[in-house]
C-alpha cells in the first residue's frame, strides 16, 4: 500500500539553508529525516516547512510531500517509512482512531488525540491556532436570494426549493464520518444523489463562484480562494464539524531518538493561524506560487531559518 501512494520515491532537499531562531548548534546534525504530507495546498506547504525545519537544524531530510489520501500519510509516519508531518487533530480523531463525537474544546481534543495513539506509535507534538475545518460556501449572491446564512438553512432550502440545493463536493468529503454523512445526519436533511457533484477540491471554488454547477460547495476555512471568490461561509450553527488544528504527526522511534524535534518545531507551530495559512495558500493557489518557495519565504521573514 505503501509503495501505492508513493514512497518509494521522494527528493532530497537541497536548500543552502541555516538556522536562524530554530535549530542553533544545529541539534539534528547527523540524523536523517522524511516529511510527508497530503496532496493539498496548505499540507504541502506545512510538509515544507518541517522539512526546512529539520534541514537548517542540521538534518539530512528527504521529501515526500504530496501523497494522495489522509491514509496514506498517516500510514508513512505509523510504519516509520516517514518520520513526521503536520496532521489534524479532528482528522486524527476521527479518521484514524475511530471515533465518532468530537471534543469541543481545540486543546482537550487535541489531548486526546495524542494520548490515544500512543499506543500505535504515532506522538502528537502541541498544536497549533491553524484550524482547517470543513464548512459549506455559497455564493453571496445565491446566500442572499435564497437567505442562507447558516447550515440549518441549507435544511430549509432543501424543504422549499430542492433544485436550489445542489452541493459541490470532494470524492473524499461525501464519505468520511466527519465530511456529508454526518453532517446530514447532525442537521437532519439529506441531498439527493442528483443534486451531488462529485469533483476536484480545487474546482469546487470556483463552480461555488460561478453559481452555475453547483448553488453550495465544501470548502476548507483555510483556503486563500475564499476571500479571493468572496464566497459566503454558513455557520455552522450545530457545531458539527470537529477542530482540525494542525500538530507535528511525529514517529514514535524517530521522537525518541530525536528529541531535539519538539524544540525545532515548538516555535513554528506556534505561529500558524487561520489566516496565516489562507494567506500562504492563496500564493500557490491564486498567484501561482511554488509552495516550497511560499514556506521558504515565510520561515526566513519570520527569522526561523537563514539562506547561505
């Protein structure tokens, strides 16, 4: 399954790159290091900057960002054919160890998260503000006409207009616990298959935007195209959708080897917000911009790192 999603594969980083703030006297010289991360936007950006992390630090580090699938990533760092990457409690919580209500609070979930999959060999280092939740978008003009300003009125819609409600949606999102199954089942209602549109995150942005394929679409709290497409995000007035904060997803036996690492990544994480990360998205996904160069750049204006 492994060498399915990619990991027999991968890229040394190359950046002449020293530490700055983080990594002084260069605690991880000698060791060698895998990032890994999912194949979106801010999670390639977030596997950047780890691997910049541990490459100014001292380490050796290889890349292999982008895999497709949360599984996939999540089983690179358990098996310990990578050594960490930057996951989400709620996905943590949920996706990977199973259950089925989320914790309200960010840090009592996140608590939770690392004390349970101890056991599976995975450490949770201390997360960050950063939370990647899920919402449903509209376009302002269709949130107005129809008077959609929480998810609850997405119920109404679905009652008094049904061909009003068509849904844009990810393949991933319309089967997960914490994606349209139990959002339907939270609220309610229910979208009929017809009014489903199954496709690529990014495309759903802009159809949202457009009005035409779809009148609603999933979408992350952290992409940057949200502000860019002015789009509307309902509330989620039942609170539904669990925290994502994100949090270093460390190998046991490589944290245990390298405690240095929470040191090394502390500081970082401790900057990354919400709008932080829509900000550094909305380079890749709206400018253009390389993502690897999008994390370079900020590690080195906040003084984390130095270029040679």
């Amino acid at each position: 399954m492994l060498a399915g999603c990619g990991l027999t594969s991968g890229s040394p980083m190359v950046d002449a790159v020293q530490p700055g703030t983080v990594g002084r006297g260069q605690p991880l010289k000698g060791a060698k290091l895998t990032v890994t991360s999912k194949q979106f936007t801010e999670q390639i950006i977030l596997g950047q900057i780890m691997g910049l992390a541990f490459k100014a630090a001292g380490a050796e580090v290889l890349d292999r960002t982008n895999i497709q699938g949360s599984i996939g990533s999540r089983e690179a760092v358990r098996t310990g054919a990578a050594d960490g990457g930057y996951e989400y409690t709620g996905t943590g919580w949920i996706t990977y160890l199973g259950r089925s209500k989320p914790i309200a609070d960010p840090r009592k979930q996140w608590e939770a998260v690392r004390d349970a999959d101890r056991k599976n060999g995975v450490d949770w280092l201390p997360p960050s503000k950063l939370d990647n939740t899920y919402a449903l978008a509209v376009n302002p003009k269709y949130a107005e006409k129809y008077g959609l300003k929480t998810v609850s009125d997405v119920g109404r819609l679905l009652k008094e207009n049904p061909k009003a409600a068509t849904l844009c949606v990810e393949s991933e999102f319309a089967v997960r616990d914490d994606g349209l199954p139990g959002l339907e089942k939270k609220y309610g209602f229910k979208f009929p298959s017809r009014n489903l549109k199954k496709m690529d995150s990014g495309i759903v942005y802009t159809q949202v935007s457009r009005g035409r394929a779809c009148t609603l679409g999933e979408v992350f709290t952290t992409d940057g195209r949200i502000p860019e497409l002015k789009l509307k995000v309902l509330e989620d007035d039942r609170k539904f959708f669990p925290n994502y904060n994100a949090s270093p997803m460390i190998n046991a036996k490589t944290l245990e080897k390298y405690p240095q690492i929470r040191q090394v990544l502390a500081p970082i994480t401790e900057k990354l917000t919400t709008g932080l990360a829509q900000r550094l998205n909305a380079k890749v996904d709206v400018e253009g911009q390389d993502p690897h160069e999008v994390a370079k750049d900020w590690m080195v204006e906040e003084g984390f790192i130095k270029e040679d």
